[in-house]
C-alpha cells in the first residue's frame, strides 16, 4: 500500500473502523492502491453516507415529526 493511500486512511475513522471489519480490503488496496475509490464508494454506501442516504434519513425524520404531532393533536 503506498504512502498516500494509508494516510487517507488514517485521516478518516470510518476507513479504519470498515477495514478492521473487512479486512481482505488490505489485500486489495496492497495489490492495486487504484482500488481506493472503489473503496471509498463501498464504505459510503455500507455507512449509508450518500447524498441520497442522506436526504432519506432527512424526509424520514420529518415524517416521523409529522406522526408525533399528528398523534399529540
């Protein structure tokens, strides 16, 4: 793994916390560093970081708001 790409890693608790749970992502980004973005895009999507994860978990709160009010009234 090159110098770059294990201090990306470093710099960022999530890739840490999700190769320690994936471990065979050391393999992978030892034999081809060019697979980082892959990487990054897995752990987007396993910790739901996506800009779309995001505005669902956003609407999701709101309607769970809404309910609360609604169920107050």
């Amino acid at each position: 793994m090159n110098l770059d790409t294990q201090f990306k890693i470093k710099n960022n608790p999530l890739y840490i916390k999700y190769l320690r749970e994936n471990s065979y992502w050391y393999k992978m980004l030892n034999r081809e560093p060019n697979n980082f973005k892959i990487f990054e895009e897995e752990v987007k999507l396993n910790y739901k970081l996506r800009p779309s994860d995001r505005i669902s978990q956003a609407l999701d709160y709101i309607e769970m708001i809404e309910t609360i009010m609604s169920t107050l009234k």
